[in-house]
C-alpha cells in the first residue's frame, strides 16, 4: 500500500497491521539510534513532523532502482576510527508525514486503526519543541494517544494491544531537554485536559497506560555531503548513545538484553538518580572538556578537533591542548565527580570512552560551533565541578584548596572569547550588530587561512575568517553593572574597559558572571549555609576568581594562551605544579581584600617579567594590587640566622619541638610557669617534655596571640597543617614532622628545601662559630658540602673578647698551634 503521503512495505501487512512501534520525528538522531534499536525486535514507522523529504525519499525510481520493493530501508554512515566508513541500511515497516493533513489521517485514522498491538512510541523533536505543550508536535503526540486510547479502551477482540510486561506504552523522546519524559508529560496531560474536554478515561490512560520515560542522547552526527540531510553521517556508537530510565520495567522484555544494549549503544536503568548520574558524567566528562577546548582551539585558528590528530609533533599546539584537558579531567573533573558521591570506575569509563571519541581521527566537529551559548556552557557543563571543588575545600575547613588554574584557565578562556574587541581591524568593524559582536583571534594560522575560504559561515548568522583573524559570536547575557547598576550584556561589560586592565580591574566582573544564574550560578553555593561554611566557599571562590583574573589579564594584553598553556606544562614561574597548580598561588590578592593588617605572604610572582602585561599602563585603581603583587612575589636574604645545613646532623634544628622551645617561647612561658616548675627543673627535661609543656601554656591554655606564638601557627599553616591546629593535635604535628624524619638526611633535605621554597627565601646566612668544636667538626678537616641556600659568616667573638682558652682548644682539637698566626690560618682554611 502507498499513498502520496505514506508508504508503507509489504512485510507490514496489506495496512500495516504489523507495524507496532511509531516514530514521530525524522531527525538524524532517531534515524541513527533508536530506530536501528527498534528495528532490531520490533517494526517501526517513522513519520516527519513537516514537510515531506523523508517519505519522498522512497518513492520508487522511474528505472525501477528499487532491487527489492518489499521492504522500507534507509542508509545510516558511520567513520569508523581508523577512517573506513560503513554503512548501514535500516528497515522501517513505513515512512510518512504530519506536514498534511491527508499524511496526518494516514497515522491517525488508517494506520492507528489497522495495527495489531504497539509497544513503543518515539519522540525525535528538538528542544523547541518540547517548550510548551502548544508546539505542533505535542499536540499531535496528544492526539496519536488519544487514538490509541480509544482503539485500547474498546472491550473486543479487535482492540489494539500492548504485550510490554507492564501493559504499558513507552514513550521514548532523543533529545537532551532535562526530565524530557516528564516534560512531555506534562504537556501531554495538559493538552488532554484542554483539547479533550477533560476526557477522565483518557486522562486516566495517560496516567496509568503510558510510560513517559527520562532518557539521555549522546552521539554525534551530521549528514552525508549532498544528501540534502537525508543520510546520517556518525561517529562509531558511544558507549551510551541512548540512557532510558525505566523505573518500572515498563519496556519491551528484549531491551533488557545485555547483547542487545551493547550492540546499539544502549543503556537501561531502573532508577532517577542512575540517570542522573549518567547525565551529571556526560555533562562534566564529555561537554565539560568540549567546551573547554572548543574556545582555547578556536582562538589559536584550530577550527576541528580533528586537529588533535593532524600534527603528531609533541610540542604541536594540539598536543599541548590536549595536554591540559587530560589534567582538566585527572585533576579536576574526576576528584569532583567522587567527591559528590559518582564512582571512580564509572567516571573512569566515561572519560575513557570520551576521549577516543574526541581523537577521531576522521569524525571531528567545528570548534567554533562547539562556542555557541558559551556563557550558559560554563555554568551547566563546567560549574558543577567547581562547585564539587568548592564543597571539598570547605569540608577541610579550608586545608585543601583543589580548584587547579586548568579550571581557571577553562573560565577564563570563555571569556576571553566573549570580549568584543573595541578596535576595528582589516575589513571587520568592532561593536554590537544586531546582537553580533566581533573579536580577534589569539593565533592567526597562516598555513590554514590559505587553505580556506575568506569567510565561513559556523553556524546561523555566525562567521570566522582566518586570513583576517577575525570571528563572530553572540551572547545576551546581561549582568548588573557594579558601578551604576545598569543592566548590560557580559559582552558589553568586558569591553567597557577599551584597554588591557592590571588582573585586579577584571575582579569584579568574573565574580559576578560566575554568581550570576545564567552564567556560573555560584551564587547557590552560598546561600543557605552557615557562616563558617559561607566563610571557607567565599575564601576559596575568591581565590578562584582572582586566579581567572589573572589568567584573563594576560589573555587581553596579547599572551598567547598557547603559550600560557606551555608555562603551566613546563611548570615554568608560578605554576610549580603544573596544570595542577592551586589557584591560590597565581592569585593576586584583590583590592577589597587587601588592608593594613592582612599579611603578606611570598609567592611566586603570578606574572611573569616576559609577559606583555608588564608593558601595559598601570592606572591609579590598580596601584595597590600590582604594588601588592610585586612585593609578594621577590624572594628575600635572611641575612642573620642560627640555622645550620641538614649536612651539620643534630646541629641542623628543626622540627615543632625546636620551634616550641626556642628561646623567646621559652621566655613567654616562664611568665605564666607555675612556681613549682623552675629554671632549673625545666632545663633538666628533655626537648620533647619542654615542648610539651608550652604548647600546653601558651596554645591550650591560653590564646596564642604573641608575635612569637603567631609565628609557630604562620609556619604550620604554610606547611598545610591546619587541621592539626584546629583539633590542637601536638601529637599529628610530629608525625608530619617524623615522615621526613623517616627519609634520614635526604628528608631532612627535603623539608630544608620545601621551607626555602614556601617562605621565598632565596638564601640564609648562617652564623658559624669556628671555636666550637661541635661545629668545627663538621668543617674540618674536609668541609662537608651543602647547598646554596646556605651562605657562611664567621663569628668570632671569643678572639674579640679575649677568650684565649676557647680559641686554644679549638686550635689544638684542628692541629693548630696556639699563635695567633696559626689563628688567623685556621680561620682562612
């Protein structure tokens, strides 16, 4: 049987009546997962909700092209990973449309009437139109059921069946709107109420006999070149192109299979929070690392992700990229996603699967189509990391800050490709067209402009060109201005500054993007909390900010953010540890933090002396905080210290017991010692009893507020002990303490150099005593070696004191004579 409107294969039946699952939507989506599933058990129709294309489509050949007319079947392309394509042909048992209103009897009063039973019914609309129950399409979802409630509900042998376990009819929707089961559902009931004259029987069918599931979609596709849209063209399928939540094994018995889910990509399960556990991994693993690398590629003229492939060289601005978004994921995506409570091996597995898809080598998509909405992207796909990150810092009390500059350097990348430039270039004019903003790119390829068109159209109204080094995007986010509280789009905001700004300038502006609810939506963060836990979020949100700051600053003044990449891989300036680096240590302090009592604690300067943002105008706003930056970041001389290198042993004093009994601790303490513990009796004691008993004195007993206390509590902060200071835990501190113990000299070395390094000093100078032979030994009769960190100044105060015995007996002990040539001999040796 065909008709203009329909057609419908031999192998349904002389009307059909074979046909038991409906497809409403042609999308390439459907077309390329679910109805490959379907078709595997059961005998799908699919009907285009407009126009015709698809159904044309099998309409038989003037030459008789058609080797087999019994049976209905489509192409599916797949670019397999090592660059093959197959393809695959799908039976469909009809194909017709609800653009007309013969096609729509066709389904609603021929086919509906004539099938046997129906198990399942797809939805493959876009997110339009699920936005309201008045979209066309959900008014003609309505309608089917309401026709296949009328089949059902009559009591005869001709009434039309479900054999689902459950008696239920599935509704099964391919496309990502949240909740999209319950969403239709809605709409649905909502349609049948107003439309059907609150029709009970039907609405209680709708309730009762219909399964509105919630599902995921994942795989990428495109269409055949020249195929008008008709062909799917796909990547190899995902591990989970299709995720159904069936809370009530409500599904045909087949999907159940093991070989059947694996085969076709999908995946069934049997509760909300499963699925939304495989929506969060999709959003963060998948969606998070596209959209962070999407905006960086973009930017350095990489158009196609292809290009992690195109250039094996490990020093390719790709491998690079590439590069930092395996740290995004390691350091960042997946300690976040643990720490709310997703599987280690669940996360694992996604990644896995992800990044093979991302390295196709021959499937790869538009970077700059990727950027579209990139605004709302980073609140939906890279914000909830941030927020896990957040949460887990303030569960230590803010110990551990894990919000790495890859993160803030994702965020900040987004903004830098959102900023409007506001000087005109080649043949582009800068400003606002028609809700269209204009920038330049950070990298002009010069080999790929060639090979490439002047201007190319990316996606509707958008347009890059890479000989000129231009693109175009738009975003109509609007933010509160923090001056005059107008109302202004994010775009406008970043440009009002007409020039490159020192990071404090920019402070404002990320935190309110990223508090705001169509951007970050961190504000959610903070709300109903209570305020020591509002205290540790803020802290380590600023921080966050500032560090996105200064990432940004130094994208505007023209650092290329390749290179900026290299620095964090090389673990160049700053960035001691990599991609993994803290944001706290490339923060700089932002000026509603600073003040006179705040200290200031070294850091490696967070802008390096190479960087453009050095040349740039430091205006009278932003004194304090480059000032403040600078100072923080020079390394100091203590030129006057008792300290002695680890290669002196036991005259190498370290640990929490020499801190606790250095002597103006032990002055402080005799204040307040009770009369039974004298001098005398104290000295008697061994370190570890002495520490002890001041620790118990003056930080249990009372606050330790005196410059030498604060001192104590300033180191063990810097060394990551805070914890231990809150549960005032003496007993934790030494076995820090101990763990380097463990490791003999090379620990103790090792600490020596972590202590150097934290406090920023460059070098100490010891104060040696060439008269004690405690220390003499270790000079004589070979100088022991030790580091650099370590610089030598005699003190020789017995020869000017006259102390002729000291320096005799040191002479001696070092096979001197006793003149005072022989003096100055061993003093010069």
């Amino acid at each position: 049987m065909s008709a203009a409107d329909i057609t419908i294969s031999k192998t349904a039946g002389p009307s059909g009546q074979e046909i038991n699952a409906i497809c409403i939507g042609s999308g390439r989506f459907l077309r390329s997962v679910l109805v490959p599933l379907l078709s595997s058990h059961a005998k799908p129709c699919v009907f285009q909700t407009r126009g015709r294309t698809f159904v044309d489509s099998f309409k038989p050949c003037d030459d008789d092209c058609n080797t087999n007319p019994e049976l209905l079947t489509y192409p599916v392309d797949t670019i397999e990973f090592d660059g093959t394509m197959t393809t695959s042909e799908i039976e469909i048992y009809a194909a017709g449309t609800l653009g007309t209103a013969d096609g729509r009897s066709h389904l609603m009063d021929n086919l509906v009437s004539n099938i046997d039973s129906l198990t399942v019914i797809g939805v493959g609309v876009t997110e339009a139109g699920l936005q309201n129950a008045s979209n066309q399409c959900m008014i003609d979802l309505t309608e089917l059921l309401f026709k296949v409630y009328t089949r059902i509900s009559v009591d005869t042998a001709d009434s039309l069946q479900c054999p689902n376990p459950n008696g239920k009819i599935c509704i099964i929707n391919t496309d990502n709107v949240p909740n999209n089961g319950d969403v239709i559902r809605d709409h649905v009931l909502h349609n049948g109420r107003d439309i059907y004259n609150e029709n009970e029987g039907f609405i209680d069918f709708l309730q009762s006999k219909i399964a509105f599931l919630n599902t995921m979609v994942d795989r990428i596709t495109s269409s055949r070149p020249n195929s008008n849209g008709l062909v799917p063209l796909c990547e190899p399928l995902p591990m989970k192109a299709l995720v159904i939540c069936d809370p009530g094994r409500d599904l045909p018995s087949w999907m159940s299979y093991d070989e059947i889910q694996s085969k076709f990509g999908v995946k069934i399960r049997h509760s909300s929070k499963e699925l939304d556990c495989d929506i969060a991994l999709k959003l963060r693993v998948a969606n998070g690392t596209h959209t962070a690398v999407a905006h960086i590629m973009a930017l350095s003229s990489l158009v196609n992700t292809e290009a992690f492939c195109d250039d094996p060289s490990p020093s390719s601005p790709a491998a690079t990229i590439l590069a930092y978004v395996d740290s995004l994921y390691q350091s960042q995506i997946l300690p976040a996603a643990v720490s709310d409570g997703i599987s280690a091996e669940e996360t694992e597995t996604t990644w896995a699967d992800w990044r093979q898809r991302l390295l196709h080598p021959k499937f790869g998509l538009s970077t700059f189509f990727i950027t579209q909405n990139g605004a709302a992207k980073c609140g939906i796909r890279l914000v909830p990391t941030i927020k896990g990150l957040i949460n887990a810092s303030a569960a230590t009390n803010g110990r551990e800050n894990p919000l790495s500059v890859s993160m803030a350097f994702a965020v900040a990348a987004i903004l830098r490709f959102l900023t409007p430039s506001s000087k005109g270039k080649s043949s582009k004019q800068p400003g606002n067209h028609n809700g269209i903003y204009t920038n330049w790119l950070d990298t002009v390829d010069t080999a790929a402009a060639e090979s490439c068109d002047d201007t190319v159209s990316y996606a509707d109204g958008l347009r890059y060109n890479l000989r000129e080094g231009w693109y175009e995007f738009r975003c109509s986010m609007k933010l509160i201005s923090g001056g005059d509280c107008r109302e202004t789009t994010l775009p406008d905001a970043l440009s009002k500054f007409n020039e490159p700004r020192q990071p404090s300038a920019y402070h404002d502006i990320v935190k309110r993007y990223l508090l705001h609810p169509e951007g970050g939506n961190l504000q959610t963060l903070l709300d109903d909390v209570d305020d020591e836990d509002e205290f540790f979020k803020s802290k380590t949100l600023d921080a966050f900010v500032d560090a996105v700051s200064v990432l940004y600053a130094r994208m505007i003044s023209g650092d290329n953010m390749v290179q900026l990449l290299v620095e964090m891989l090389q673990r160049d300036h700053a960035y001691i540890n990599g991609f993994e680096t803290s944001c706290q240590l490339i923060a700089e302090v932002s000026i509603h933090a600073q003040d006179s009592v705040t200290p200031l604690h070294y850091s490696v300067a967070s802008i390096p002396a190479n960087s453009t943002l050095m040349n740039r105008k430091v205006r009278a706003a932003d004194i304090h905080s480059v000032v403040w930056s600078e100072v923080r970041g020079q390394e100091v001389i203590d030129l006057h210290t008792h300290l002695l290198p680890p290669s002196h042993g036991a005259l190498c004093l370290w640990g929490i017991d020499e801190m606790l009994t250095y002597h103006y601790l032990v002055s402080e303490y005799f204040m307040t010692a009770p009369a039974n513990v004298t001098p005398e009796a104290f000295f008697a004691m061994n370190k570890k009893q002495q520490a002890d008993l001041i620790w118990e004195s003056l930080f249990i007993q009372r606050s330790p507020i005196s410059e030498a206390t604060r001192g104590v509590l300033t180191t063990l902060q810097a060394l990551g002990l805070q914890f231990e200071i809150d549960n005032r835990d003496l007993d934790a501190i030494r076995r820090f303490y101990d763990g380097y113990r463990e490791e003999g000299l090379e620990g103790v070395e090792k600490f020596v150099a972590e202590v150097y390094t934290t406090a920023g000093v460059k070098y100490a100078i010891m104060t040696n005593i060439p008269f004690d032979s405690a220390e003499a030994q270790h000079w004589r009769p070979v100088r022991k070696e030790y580091p650099g960190t370590f610089k030598s100044a005699l003190r020789v105060d017995p020869l000017l004191a006259g102390d002729r015995k000291t320096i005799e007996n040191a002479l001696k002990a070092s096979g001197y004579a006793t003149s005072l040539e022989d003096a100055r001999k061993y003093l010069h040796d």
